[in-house]
C-alpha cells in the first residue's frame, strides 16, 4: 500500500474531496441506505447501488477490510420523504389487497435479483427494517426527554434541540416550509416523526406497541438505528442517492447527534459517519423513471429488449457517480457494444493463454499506476475505463500478464470480464420473431450463397435477419448476434 495514491472522496458533509481516514484503521464500515420494497426498483435505484458496489470494491483493493451494509425498508417510508402522505408498504398492500409481508419479501427478492445482474457483490449484512423494531425503541427512548415531543400523531423529533440541523443540505430549521406538511403543534417546519402512532379507528397491518401507543417506526429513525447497531458510532461511509442529501440524512443526522450527546457538525464525526457520499441521479426524459407511469425502466426490461444487465452497469461507471446521467436506448447500446469489445478481448487473451498469471508484472505497472490515480480520485470510472482500454490495446506483452492486468482493474469495475462469454452477452429480445436453429439455417443458406457469389441472395438473407431482429456479423466467429430491441 505504500507508494499508492491517498483515497480521496467527496463528503457532501463538508462539500469537499477528503483523503478517506478510517476509524478503525485497517478497516472500512460502510452503509447505505436501501431500497423501500413496495414495488420494483428502477434503473435509476440500481444506480445508487453500482455506487456503493464500486465505493466498496475500491476499498476492498486499497486493502480495507470492509463492512458494508444496506437496509432493506420494509415499514416507515412515506410517500413523502419528509412527514407526509401514506406508508408506502400500507399503501401497496391495500392497493392490491395483499399482505404486507407478501409485498414486502416479493420485491426484496426481485431487488436482489437485480443486485445478483448486475455483479453487486452481497454486502456483509442486509438489514430489514422491521427485525429492529425493539432496537429502534429503546433508541427513541433514549433521546425522547431532551430531543422529543409528543403531539396526537405520535413522537415528533425536535430539530432545534441538535446544533447545526440542515447542515448536510444546506438549510436550517426554519426552512423547508411549503416543501414539508404541515402538523399541527409541530415546533419547527422540519420537525419529524420517529414514531407514528396509528390513528383511532384505523388498523395497520404492521404495528408495535411502544410507550407512545401502538404505532410504527419512522423511516429515518431506521436507517439511525441499524447503521449504529451493526457498524458502531462514528462509523467511515454513509452513502445515497442525492434526493437523501436534503431530507432523510439530515434526519438521520440529528438523531445520531442526539443518541451519541455529540456536539455539532462542523466535527463531521459527529454526525455518526465521517463521511457522507452521495450519488447524482439517472434521468429519462419521457417519466420512464417513475414507478407510476406503468411500465417503468426495470433492469429486467432492458433484458427483454436484448440488452444485458452488465451494458447497464458500464454505462454508469462512463459516467462520474457525482454527475447526473441520462438515460437512453442509443447510450445503452453503445455500452453494450463495448461490453462485446471488452470480453472479445479477454476471450482472444484466454484462446492465447489460458489463465490470468498470479501478477501483471512490471509491463503493466504505469498503467495500472494510472488507474489507482483515477480510482482514489473519487472513484473516477470514466478514466479507469480508458486505462482498461488502453491495457486491452497493448502490444507485444504476455496474454497471461495482460489478463492478471485485466483482472486488477476489474476487481473494481465489477464488469465480470473474466467471466462473462460471448454467448452470455446475446441475449435474446423477447419480440425476436426467429429462433436459434432457423438463424443457424439462414446463415448456412447465405454462406453458401456468397460462396457461389450471389450476393444479392446474400444481403437479402441478411435483411431478412435484420426484420427478424439479429444482425448478421461477417467477421465475428459467431457469425451472428441479436439486435436489442
Ligand atoms: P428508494 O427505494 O426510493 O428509497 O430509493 C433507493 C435508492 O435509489 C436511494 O438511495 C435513492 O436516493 C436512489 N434513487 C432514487 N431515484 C434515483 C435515480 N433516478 N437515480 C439514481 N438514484 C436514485
Ligand atoms: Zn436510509
């Protein structure tokens, strides 16, 4: 580790790059926040977990011993992040009139699916919101007297009682009116639940007693309690999406405050994290993001239209986690053509070689030396993947070498590359119109016509592929590959 670059993160806490110092040394504990299971998650959620995947195999390769977790929110969450509007499991589950749980473990699996696609590795612990409910009382009783207030709706988390409320966004307790519902006797506009009782005459399918009547968790008292528990006060990373940069961390930053008797942030320690990482979001112009438009943009769409799930994750790493990145057929398509490019490469350097050598070895050094520069940068993707190219470009060196090199920056990127076949890449869009016996029957029909130099029944055959959704690929020992929908 000596003659490596400092790993330097950007800490929306402070608004600065930092060079990453652990609390424990040796160690990385990390945590982000996860998914609220009442539906599918978009591409735009999986975003956010590339991030943290990619912000946890770089700490693995800078020799941290990591601890990552991600919550799993399956109570709390409200259709407004801050204090208004419905449950989003309770509201689900009336919507389909089934239970909770059912919702809840359904969407949980169909998220990890997702994870699995897309080459995020398991963290070391997935925490559900609801096996923490008892943590998560004896933590609002240990704040309630000096922090809290209780009004008809349960007990409300007094952000005036914390030094320097809002600092992560920027704001203040007063702001954020007309942004956050109104509740009638609440002290400051931001004040917020962390315990909703369940209103007289209504039942909810998940409820718990506590000593402020039979209710449930807020979602930010969550995340509080379960980073706290399984990582320790104050623990290295928190990360995001960057929508939790206004409302949801700041919550949760007061309440760690006020759990730990800690004073104020500009010791960004004691906000409970050292650092807080935020990624920008993915956009789609047309509202294909929003879960309520129908048929959204899941990752398992852009599988049934032909595209593998890895494409989606390398278009994410073209782009800095901390920029916003849009969303469309034609990028997808261009990082999946250099997804084909990259394991072409690597299947060449295997006909070669066979395996990865134990080490790169010296040739290797200045680009690899490159690429820890880019990587400690904050997590600079977009160069590491010119660095990848430029070792897949080099001439005259050892195939097992070149694979070794390969197989260092990828323990970063997560694109599978040593793994991932040829085969594996073409997938099959589900409007194709023709299977694989009848396109190996056409291009034997085409080859034999541009045998007899027909080759105007040569580019017919292949038009005929073309309607049927496969483009013929003169060239490529395949012969052929399906054209995404
Ligand atoms: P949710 O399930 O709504 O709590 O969101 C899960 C994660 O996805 C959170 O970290 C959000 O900040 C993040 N997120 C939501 N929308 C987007 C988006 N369009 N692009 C990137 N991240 C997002
Ligand atoms: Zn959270």
């Amino acid at each position: 580790m000596i003659d490596q670059p400092a790993l330097v993160l950007f800490n929306s806490l402070t608004r600065q790059p930092e060079a990453f110092v652990p609390v424990h040394p040796g160690e990385a504990r990390v945590y982000s926040c996860g998914p609220t299971v009442y539906n599918y998650p978009h591409i735009g959620n999986m975003r956010a977990y590339v991030f943290a995947d990619v912000l946890g195999r770089t700490l693995s390769y800078k020799g941290y011993a990591l601890t990552h977790v991600i919550n799993i929110t399956d109570v709390g969450h409200l259709t407004d992040d801050a204090d208004a509007g419905e449950d989003k499991m309770e509201a689900a589950a009336a919507a389909r009139a089934q239970s909770i749980w059912d919702i809840a473990r359904h969407y949980t699996e169909a998220y990890w699916a997702d994870i699995a696609a897309l080459n995020i590795r398991a963290p070391a612990h997935w925490s559900i919101a609801t096996e923490y409910v008892p943590q998560m009382i004896e933590f609002a009783k240990t704040i309630a007297e000096r922090h809290c207030y209780e009004l008809p709706g349960g007990l409300y988390f007094d952000v005036g009682s914390v030094a320097d409320y809002g600092r992560l966004a920027r704001t203040n307790t007063d702001e954020g009116e007309g942004r956050i519902d109104q509740v009638a006797g609440k002290r400051h506009a931001a004040d917020f639940a962390i315990w909703r009782k369940t209103p007289v005459g209504e039942t909810r399918q998940m409820e718990w007693d506590s000593p402020w009547g039979k209710g449930a968790p807020g979602w930010h008292l969550e995340c509080s309690v379960m980073s706290g528990a399984l990582l320790g006060f104050p623990f290295d990373i928190h990360t995001g999406g960057i929508d939790h940069r206004e409302i949801h961390h700041p919550n949760e930053i007061a309440q760690n405050q006020a759990f730990c008797c800690a004073g104020g942030l500009t010791d960004p320690a004691n906000s409970g994290a050292r650092v807080w990482m935020h990624n920008n979001f993915l956009v789609e112009r047309s509202g294909k993001m929003s879960k309520s438009s129908g048929e959204f943009l899941r990752l398992q769409l852009l599988i049934d239209r032909g595209y593998h799930p890895l494409a989606y994750r390398l278009m994410c790493l073209q782009a800095h986690y901390r920029s916003e990145l849009e969303f469309s057929w034609e990028g997808l398509g261009a990082a999946l053509t250099r997804l084909k490019r990259l394991v072409m490469a690597v299947a060449q350097l295997r006909e070669r070689a066979g395996e990865p050598a134990a080490t790169p070895g010296p040739r290797f050094a200045e680009a690899l030396g490159r690429f820890d520069a880019a990587i400690s940068d904050d997590l600079n993707t977009s160069v590491a993947l010119t660095v990848l190219d430029d070792i897949v470009a080099m001439k005259k060196v050892d195939p097992a070498e070149k694979l070794a090199a390969i197989r260092v920056v990828d323990s970063v990127l997560g694109l599978g590359l040593l793994m991932l076949d040829r085969l594996a890449l073409r997938l099959r869009p589900k409007a194709a119109t023709i299977d694989e016996a009848a396109i190996a029957e056409v291009l034997d029909q085409r080859r034999a016509a541009r045998a007899g130099k027909d080759f105007a029944l040569s580019d017919m055959l292949r038009d005929a592929l073309s309607a049927a959704g496969v483009d013929a690929m003169d060239g490529d020992p395949l012969g052929w590959d399906w054209r995404p929908q």
